[in-house]
C-alpha cells in the first residue's frame, strides 16, 4: 500500500510539470530527438529486437540436454 501511495505521488508530481521536461523551459518536443532520428531508432528496434529472440531461442536450441545433473563431490574429512 505505501509503495502504490508513493507511486501515486510521485505520478502526480510529474503529472504537474507536463508538458515541460524543465519546468517552464524545454518541453517534452523540444527535448526529444529530431524526428528522422526517432524514426531510424524505432524501425531499427522493430528489426533488431526480433534478431535478438531469434538468437536466443537458437542458442538454447544447441545448449539444450547439454548440461547435466552433477553428483557432490565428498568431503575433505573423507566422509563418503
């Protein structure tokens, strides 16, 4: 409960200041990248975001059934 009421605060502090990043100086537009550049970033995540699940899935792919249980080794006081 505190940590929704310290969240619900603090959404209400930022709330206050929109649409200004610095109170009353840059706004959230001016403050972003130029829009060519947002747009490069995004449809580069839209490609590279898939490669990356792809990747993973194939590398757990090849290390599946690759590991295996392992038994403890015996004590130093030589208890078996």
């Amino acid at each position: 409960m505190v940590a929704l009421i310290f969240m619900s605060a603090f959404g209400t502090l930022a709330l206050s200041f929109w649409p200004y990043l610095i109170p009353f100086v840059i706004t959230i537009e001016e403050a972003a990248a130029p829009q060519s550049s947002l747009i490069f970033m995004f449809w580069g995540g839209v490609v590279v975001f898939p490669l990356m699940l792809l990747y993973t899935v194939v590398s757990y792919g090849v290390f599946r059934g690759k590991a295996g249980a392992t038994t403890a080794y015996p004590h130093a006081s030589g208890d078996k």
